[in-house]
C-alpha cells in the first residue's frame, strides 16, 4: 500500500486573529493533498476538469483537531484510500506536526457524476484501480 505523503507550512491568512489555523483551513491542506494524490495517479485536477466526462466532487467531509497549529509551524499531511465502492471512494488524511506527533484528521468521501447527466455514474475502472495502490489495509 502506498501513501502520499505532503508537507506544508502555515501561513498567516490560514490562521484566526488568535494566530491559530482556522478550522476550515485544515482542509485546504486536504484539498492540496488530494489533488497532488490525483496529479500522482495520472488524473490531474485540470486534466479531469477538461479531458473526462465525470468529476469526482466532495458529498462528505469530516475534521478532528487534536492540538493548534501556529503561523510557522511545519506539517505533513499522509493520504489514504479508505474504501473504495462502486461510485464513491473515501480519502482519509493524517495531519502531523514537525515533532510528529498527530494534530488533525479528515475524511472526504468523494462520489462520481457524469458531466452530462450529473448523475451518480460507477467509477471508472482506471480509477478504481490507481485508488487501490494507495488503500489502507482494512
């Protein structure tokens, strides 16, 4: 099984006037991995946008926080494949800090829809296969 693994740095405008992440920007950092996960499958975000007749557009997504993260603090941010079923797949993130220790976790649950239609469509098998590499054992 592999894993993504993405790292990143918070920056001022993620933050509260706290000067602590604001909750939604943790998953700005998801969103950036999950797209990098895609670019590394061969389905980068543009190339679906233009190129494939589905998009895979967010019908879930769910966050914990487990300590603040300050403006200069270094994270990684580890993908996996939760699940994979006939038209929809779930991502699940593990945020670290730079002493590793954990700091947040996310999950998106990502479902196909045709372009056209705009109806729920099974996952093309190209997909489905790429997205296997990356699933966590169950």
């Amino acid at each position: 099984m592999a894993t993504l693994k993405k790292k990143l740095t918070v920056r001022l405008h993620e933050t509260d006037a706290a000067g602590i992440l604001f909750f939604a920007s943790q998953f700005l950092y998801v969103h950036d991995a999950y797209e990098e996960l895609l670019q590394l499958i061969g389905l980068p975000v543009a190339s679906m946008l233009r190129d494939e007749p589905f998009i895979l557009p967010i019908v879930h997504a769910e966050a914990q926080y487990f300590r603040p993260l300050h403006v200069g603090d270094e994270i990684t941010v580890i993908v996996q494949v939760g699940s994979i079923g006939k038209s929809s797949f779930v991502l699940v993130f593990d945020l670290f800090a730079a002493d590793d220790k954990p700091v947040g976790k996310a999950k998106t649950v990502h479902v196909a829809v045709s372009k056209q239609t705009q109806n729920k469509i099974a996952l093309p098998e190209k997909l489905q296969r790429a997205l296997k590499a990356f699933q966590s054992a169950p």
